[in-house]
C-alpha cells in the first residue's frame, strides 16, 4: 500500500513537474512583448505616477476619482503592452491596477481583482475590463461580483456560457473589432446573448486582435490584415471609455455631488 502511494505521489510531481515546464515554455515561444512605445508609456508623468511590481499601476496624480479599473490582459501578453492605453485612462483620473497572471494566463488567477480592491480601499467604485482570455475572464468575474462592481469593458471577447450576463444590470461597454466592410466576426455575433440585448457596443472597422495594446511579437494570427493603424484604433478605445467612465461617474454621485 505504502509502495503504490509512493508511486502515485511520484507520478503527481512528475506530470507537475513537466506541466510547469511545457506552460513555462509555451509562455516564452509565444509571449507578446510591450513596444519601444509601451516602454515610453511606462515613464511617470506630471498626469500619472507608473509602477510596476507584482502589478501595473498606473495612478492618477491629477483629478483622481474614486472609480478603480482591475483590468486583465490577453493570454502570452505582458501587461507593460497595454501601457499606452491604460495610461491615458489613469490621466482621466482613474486608477488602473493591471495585475500580472500566472504563465501569462488569467485563467489561472480569475479572482486576483479581490486582491487589488483589497490592496485600495479608497476606492469606492470598481470597474473590471478585459482583453481576449483576460476579457473573459473578466466576465466570469463580472457574473460572480455583479453586486460591487460598477461596471465591465471588454476587448474582443466575451464570458464562458456558463457565467452568461445576459441578465445583468450591471453596466457594460464592449468593443470588438470587425472586417474593414464593418461585418462582424461570426463568434462575436454567435456570443452576444452572453450579454444584455442594449450593451453598448463599439464595432471598430479594420481593428486587429492585438492592438487593442502595443506590442512586439507574439504567436496570436490576425484573421484579417489591419485596415486602420494601431494609434487610431487605440485613440477610438480611450475615448470611447473615458467618455463610458464619465457617464458612469455622473451617474454615481449622489444629488447633493452635483450641487
């Protein structure tokens, strides 16, 4: 008995073993790397105080609200890539926490945005947004947290079936991009009954999968060649948010807030 147990417990450190190498592995072959441009977005400013540590943090020093942005980023993309976006977010006075994941997966910490409330509890509102994995993930953290959080953005994707929002009242802003002719992909279309019928939705003609961030490399495979440039199709995302976060936050305040 002893001798069968020895042997199953070798064989569980074994296929652990190896399973941390292949994810390991896979990680480093396929890892999309923030650009010399992300880099630069990384510097603190006179609008925004950068770090980065177990997260990326970007704080506003200017205007600061009491809405907070967890956001989670695409499998294989290093979280340093989504900078240039998420930076002039924070300059609208939003903090924006964008924790690292596991292997680059957030699969494999869905939850870790009760870390990051918990770390600001000064923050009286949370917004959790994702991209691709990330936004799915997002989403099942959404479907789970419908009761303190004060809304979801979500970058090409949408949450598993099984965390449908299709009920929800709570606020969403999707973006997704689309053919140059503005069709959509049949995935987003087959999808959208996870989410309310009225979800504002911003369809971005041309847009590619991987410049909703700013990045080098990467194994993911575009459908479609871009038929916009990546600092026009992020200028469309950081409008359309902040002008969505300034609604939300007019929206939040109380009768005597707007006196």
């Amino acid at each position: 008995m002893k001798k069968t147990l020895k042997i199953i417990l070798a064989m569980i450190v074994v296929l652990a073993i190896g399973m941390y190498g292949y994810l390991s592995y896979s990680t480093a072959q396929n890892n999309a790397a923030p650009s010399t441009e992300a880099l630069v977005a990384m510097d603190s400013d006179s609008s925004v105080d950068v770090t980065m540590d177990e997260w990326l943090v970007m704080q506003p020093t200017k205007n600061a609200t009491d809405i907070g942005i967890v956001f989670y980023a695409g499998a294989y993309c290093d979280v340093r890539g989504y900078a240039p976006v998420l930076k002039e977010i924070a300059a609208a006075g939003y903090l924006v926490v964008a924790p690292t994941m596991p292997f680059d997966f957030s699969i494999f910490a869905p939850d870790i945005a009760d870390d990051v409330r918990a770390a600001y509890p000064q923050i009286q509102h949370w917004i959790i947004a994702g991209h691709s994995m990330g936004g799915a993930m997002a989403g099942r953290y959404a479907h789970n947290n419908q009761d303190n959080l004060a809304g979801l953005i979500v970058f090409d994707s949408y949450p598993p079936s099984s965390n449908s929002l299709a009920d929800s009242d709570l606020p969403i802003l999707l973006f997704e991009r689309a053919h140059a002719d503005g069709s959509r992909a049949q995935k987003f279309i087959d999808n959208a009954r996870l989410f309310p019928e009225d979800t504002p939705l911003v369809i971005i003609p041309g847009a590619q999968h991987m410049y909703y961030g700013s990045f080098d490399g990467g194994g993911y495979e575009e459908e479609w060649d871009p038929g916009i440039k990546r600092a026009v199709q992020q200028r469309i995302v950081i409008e359309a948010t902040i002008e969505a976060l300034e609604k939300l936050r007019a929206s939040l305040k109380t009768p005597s807030d707007r006196s």
